[in-house]
C-alpha cells in the first residue's frame, strides 16, 4: 500500500494529500491541453519494458497529473471495498488486499518523486508544491478511515489465533501500529485537526525543500580570473568555466555549492579570501533574506511537527519519531550524543593545533578559521603521511572505481554479475543502467547509475527504487544510485576525490540492500527499515573500499594503467584515522541540532528571527560549538530533517555502531569471501523489515553490538 505522510517510516522525502476524485484537470492550476490524452498516458499500464522498467521516453511532464488523479480515486475504491465489505475481517481481505491496493499510485509516484529530486523543473517543482497537500489527504483518507481501521483492531486483538506465518503476523502488527501512530484511535474532530496538520506539514516541507536546491544553484560561486583558482584541479577548473559560459558569463567562472556547509574545492584553493567567500555564501544559505530564505518555513513546520506529536499523545515530535526507531527513546539518542562529544571535539581540538601550527610554520600570523580547515588538513595530511589528496584523483577514475572496485567487491562477496544495458531508455544521457545477475545467472535486478551533478539534481547522494521485490506481486527491484560528482568538459575523465569512492560504495551498499531483499510482502521490502538501522548496511560496505584486494584491483591510474604505488596504498590505508575529530564533530554538531529542533514544544519554537540565535545557543549548551567546524548541516538547509530523517539525523552514528562491529566480524572471517557474503546476504540483507532490526543484527553477528570497534575507529578511545 502506497502511503506518503510523514507520519510514517517508510515516508519518501517529500511528503504529500483532498479528495482525488473531486479534482478535475480545470482545477489542477494546468490547462486542459497540458494534461496528456488518457490513451497516451504511460502510467495507466504496467510498462511492457523489461522487469516493468519505467518507459522514460515516453513519460512527459504531462502525464504526471492525470496519473495520479486516477491512482489516488482508484485506490480510494479499493480502500473502500475493503473497508465495507460484508464479510469478517481476514488477513487475506483486509491486509493483503490493502498491500495489492493503490499499483498505480505506485507507479506513478516513484518515477515523479524519483525525477522531483533527480531531474527536476519547473512544471515537476508546481505540480509537486500543488500534490502535497492531496496527497497527504488521500493518505489521511486511509489511516483514519474508522471502519477500516476496525476491522485491523479485530484482526489485531485475534492474532495469535489467526494461524500465520511470523511473516504475516509481523505484517498485521506493523499495520495496527501504523495506523494508531497515524492517529486512527482519535476522535472525529481530532482527526479533522491532524488532517489540517498534515497538509499544512506536506505542502510546507516541500517548499522548504525546492527552496534549497533554488538557493544552492542561485549562490553558486561566481569568479573573475583563473588566477583566484589557483590550487584547484585543471579539471574543475575547466567545468567552472564550462558552467560561467551555461551561464551566459563568458570569461569568468562558477563553482556550484554543494548541499553541505562544507564545499569540496576549499582543500584546494589557495586564494584565502576566496575560500572565505566560498564557506560564508555556502552557510548563509536559507538565512539571509530574500525568496528562498527558510527561516519561517522551518519554525511553521516545527510548531506543526511538535503539535501532531501531542495531538497523538506524545510530548514533542522526537518522543514520537523514536518511539519507532531502534533508539525507541530520547533519552537513548541523546545520552549516545552525548557520549561520543567530548572525545571528539577534544580531538578535534588536537587536530586544530595541528593546523594553527602549520599556518605558523608557513610565516603566516592569522587564526585558523572554518574556510581555512580542509586547506590545511591537506598540507598536514601530506606532511605527516608524505601524500595529499591531489596524489589520489589520479587512480579513482570512475568507471574504474564503479566497475573494478564496487562492483568487483560484490562479485566476490556475492557472487553476482552486473551487464550494462544500453537498449533500456534513460531520463539523461549521462544515466547508465545495469542488469544484475544471482551467482546461478538468474536476473537479481536492473540497478541505474545517476552521478553527475546538475542544477535539477538535489544536493547529496541518496539511493532510490522504482520497484521493490515482492513474492506477492512477483516483482524485481530495480533500483538507482545518485551522486553530484562534476562532471568533465571534453572527453576529460572523471577522476573522483577520496570521498566521493567513499560514497559510491556507501550508497551502493543501499542497492545491496535492495537487491537482496527476499520477502513476501512490498510492506518489508529492501531498505524499507527503522531509519536508524537502513544506514547500517550501507556503512559496512564502505569497508571494501579500502580493502587491498580491492583498492589494488581498482586504483589505477587513468592515463598509464599502472596500479597505485604500494607506497602510496600504505599510506591512504594508514591515514584512515587522520581528521576524524572533524568528521565526527561536525556530524554530531547537526545530530544535536536535529534534536534540539524536535524536542521542543509548540510554543517553545523559537520565532524565525530567532532561529541561528537558538542554533548557536543549543550547539554551545551541548560543548560541540567549535567556530573553526560548523554543523554539517545548518538549519535552514538540512534537507534530511525536512523527510525521513527528522529526528533522526543520529542513525547514521547509531548504525556506524553496529558497522564498526560488523567490519571486524569480516576481519575475524576472512574478510573478502563468498562464505562470508552469503551469511550476511541470508541473515540480514534479504530479510528487509520482516523481522525486528536488531534481531537481524544478531542473527548475523552472534550477539549485541559493541560500542568498542566505533570508538577505536573514531579515535575516540
């Protein structure tokens, strides 16, 4: 069953909601001529493609509108018929019914909100701003339906009784809570107000977030000469001015923003005063004024998100999310915050000793300032493991990268296969699709590869479906990775930093994840999990990019073929702890953030002008506020918190737990074989959400998590 509020984990970003039935295309703010002839409209059928994989060219802009308007009324029909039917209440009419229900919402959905952040524009950004809140209310239509929701109850109260499978009775017990989380148990006139909650919620956090990507692209960094770059790599440099001339600003160059405070080009360049206009246009982004600035969105949506939490019992938004979460409590997530603070900002303290010394030892006199810190962490890295970052681009092509090292590492881990189809239709020219195979040659999936960077794509890099496994429908999953890497001008190859090979096996470790599922219900599927476990799997395949077997297999140099010198490979592997201090802090600086922004009250929200005075406030109070290290993320461009993530931007600290002690469950095995592949593929990745997320954990590991492998990771023991 589709289901898009935020209420919810299995939310996708944006969240949506009015009757569908009562919308006519005259009402939809586009013309009767925009709205593509039913007979034309790809949406209506399963595509004919191979695996049912979305016909991108034939999908227009217009197609979206209708398709939903159908979806929505078709669903609501189904919904009713099994709401009033005269027979009892079975597992079969009831919850497997609502599990078959809502196909060509389905559809239609994950290919739209797949292009709202892949590929976006004009007419996807109004149409998505116009279906939040009809979205949301369709989802409503079915989580406070009162007779639907009584049969559930009937079938919950009799569920030992009901001879299922564990399968089935988890799936029952999954839909009992997700509806009183929903609010199903209110009264009347509070349901009416949750409804009014969450279209308000849906409607607003899609503007908050189309505000992001329309900031990022407008204070893109504009400069004059090639000299003010100096430092930065020939290769951006050419895709800077390349941008200025898309631009319309011939002989000059731009420098897109990425989505975090920090921007990848500030370890490189050599213009300080560059580097600081580049850190303070990146964190004034959202707060400075003018038609994009969040700072009224993000406390609308504050005061809203903390009323529906007490509108359904709880005391403010976080006590609500967690309650869902393997952290099941605030107290949890901030008592592990908490904890890990002190040793890392001491150590990032230690680390910016270090850097204050290295300006000294140059013959400059200026304290070290935030714009200033990756600078000089790449003069101290290559002082103290005789190597920079520069050193490394050169062996991390990308097709080398994605073909020898992260598709290489789940041959042997997994014994699958990957073979490019060029035959199937793509959204960009640059998008490239993968048909995978199981170890017996049977097709496993088909994965899309999205990795270059544009101004539709949002910031960051995320892992989505189009269609999740399922015995009950009998589909494949065929799912999609997206990176921003610059793409080259020319036919330059793209040569990839150290942390974008990081993040290419971290996200397709997500695919894995969906690849793998092996379930019989779409309820479970893939990385359909609590939020603070879905990172986990993900993390542990980072391990295999710094494996030897793997690095040496992939680390090639792109114009020679000679592999990375031995020396050079020692010394990337020996500096794996090397800036952890930063990296900790400044997550953890937007974790704290994430949670003080959630656990207040309705009328503890601070007003908008108040909003980066509350931000220094809280970050001082924890004893993460360090000037020289920002948060990751500031408020008003923390797209995370705006969808899945809201509260719970902590997952990814919480399931590095569970990683770290994974990796050395890999160490103490053998590492890099298929024995071990196969049991972390049968007792965790295929099992999806179809049992509790820690219960996978020690099917797989033997016990609990230790704390200690994270901390000695961290360099925070």
């Amino acid at each position: 069953m589709t289901v898009f509020c935020a209420l919810l984990s299995a939310c996708s970003e944006t969240e949506q909601t009015a009757d569908p039935t009562s919308l006519a295309a005259e009402d939809s703010g586009l013309s009767t001529s925009e709205v593509a002839p039913v007979s034309t409209n790809p949406f209506f059928a399963e595509s004919q493609l191979y695996l049912n994989y979305p016909p991108f060219d034939q999908i227009e802009n217009a197609h979206y509108l209708p398709a939903f308007l159908r979806g929505m009324a078709e669903q609501s029909a189904e919904i009713e018929a099994i709401a009033q039917q005269s027979e009892p209440a079975t597992f079969t009419n009831t919850i497997v019914a609502m599990e078959l229900s809502g196909q060509l919402l389905n559809r239609t959905a994950n290919v739209f909100f797949a292009m709202s952040s892949a590929h976006t524009n004009d007419e996807i950004r109004a149409l998505e701003q116009q279906l939040a809140p009809q979205l949301a209310a369709h989802d409503d239509s079915i989580m406070l339906n009162r007779e639907l929701f009584g049969r559930i109850s009937r079938l919950y109260e009799q569920r030992e009784e009901l001879a299922l499978d564990a399968q089935s009775i988890r799936l029952l017990e999954e839909y009992y809570s997700d509806f009183v989380r929903a609010g199903a148990a209110l009264s009347v006139d509070q349901q009416q107000r949750m409804k009014e909650l969450n279209a308000q919620i849906a409607t607003l956090q899609t503007r908050y977030s189309q505000q992001i990507l329309s900031e990022m692209n407008e204070l893109a960094i504009l400069v004059d000469s090639r000299e003010e770059l100096t430092g930065l790599d020939e290769s951006l440099v050419a895709a800077a001015e390349a941008e200025a001339d898309e631009r319309g600003l011939q002989g000059r160059f731009v420098i897109p923003l990425l989505n975090t405070s920090g921007q990848p080009a500030l370890a490189s360049l050599q213009n300080r005063a560059v580097r600081e206009r580049m850190h303070n246009t990146s964190l004034s982004r959202g707060n400075r004024g003018g038609e994009f600035d969040n700072r009224g969105l993000l406390v609308d949506i504050l005061r809203l998100r903390a009323e529906r939490a007490q509108l359904l019992g709880f005391e403010n938004h976080a006590h609500y999310i967690l309650e869902d979460r393997t952290a099941q409590t605030v107290a949890a997530v901030n008592g592990r915050l908490a904890e890990l603070t002190p040793p890392a900002v001491a150590n990032a303290r230690r680390e910016a000793a270090d850097l204050q010394q290295m300006i000294y030892d140059e013959g400059a006199d200026f304290d070290l300032a935030a714009w200033d810190w990756d600078f000089y962490t790449e003069k101290v890295r290559a002082a103290r493991y005789e190597f920079d970052e520069s050193q490394l681009r050169p062996y991390f092509e990308l097709n080398n990268v994605l073909q020898r090292g992260v598709f290489f590492a789940a041959e042997k881990l997994y014994g699958i296969s990957f073979e490019e189809r060029t035959d199937l239709p793509v959204y960009q020219e640059d998008v490239r699709v993968f048909e995978v195979f199981d170890a017996v040659g049977t097709t496993l999936a088909l994965f899309i590869a999205d990795y270059y960077a544009r101004p539709s794509k949002r910031g960051g890099a995320w892992m989505g479906s189009y269609i999740l496994q399922s015995d009950l429908l009998n589909t494949q999953p065929i799912l999609a990775n997206h990176l921003n890497i610059t793409e080259p001008t020319g036919n330059e190859a793209t040569l990839l930093s150290f942390d974008e090979v990081n993040t290419l096996f971290h996200e397709f470790g997500h695919a894995l994840h969906g690849m793998f599922s092996n379930v019989e219900y779409p309820y479970f599927s893939g990385t359909r999990v609590p939020r603070d476990f879905v990172e986990y799997p993900s993390q542990v395949n980072e391990m295999w990019a710094t494996w030897p077997e793997v690095l040496a297999n992939y680390a090639i140099h792109y114009q020679t073929g000679e592999p990375m010198p031995e020396e050079l490979l020692d010394k990337v592997l020996s500096s794996q702890k090397f800036n952890q201090g930063f990296a900790t802090t400044e997550y953890l600086s937007a974790s704290i953030l994430d949670q003080a922004l959630h656990q207040l009250a309705p009328d503890e929200v601070p007003d908008a002008d108040q909003v980066m005075q509350f931000e220094s406030e809280i970050l001082e109070a924890a004893g993460v506020a360090m000037p020289e290290i920002p948060p990751r993320y500031r408020s008003t461009y923390f797209n995370h918190i705006m969808g899945g993530y809201s509260a719970g931007y902590y997952s990814y600290i919480w399931s590095e737990v569970l990683d770290a002690d994974s990796v050395e469950w890999f160490k103490e095995n053998g590492g890099l074989t298929r024995q071990n592949g196969d049991h972390f593929r049968r007792t965790l990745l295929s099992r999806g959400a179809s049992e509790g997320a820690m219960v996978l954990f020690r099917n797989f590991r033997g016990r609990d998590a230790d704390i200690t492998p994270l901390l000695e990771r961290r360099g925070l023991n």
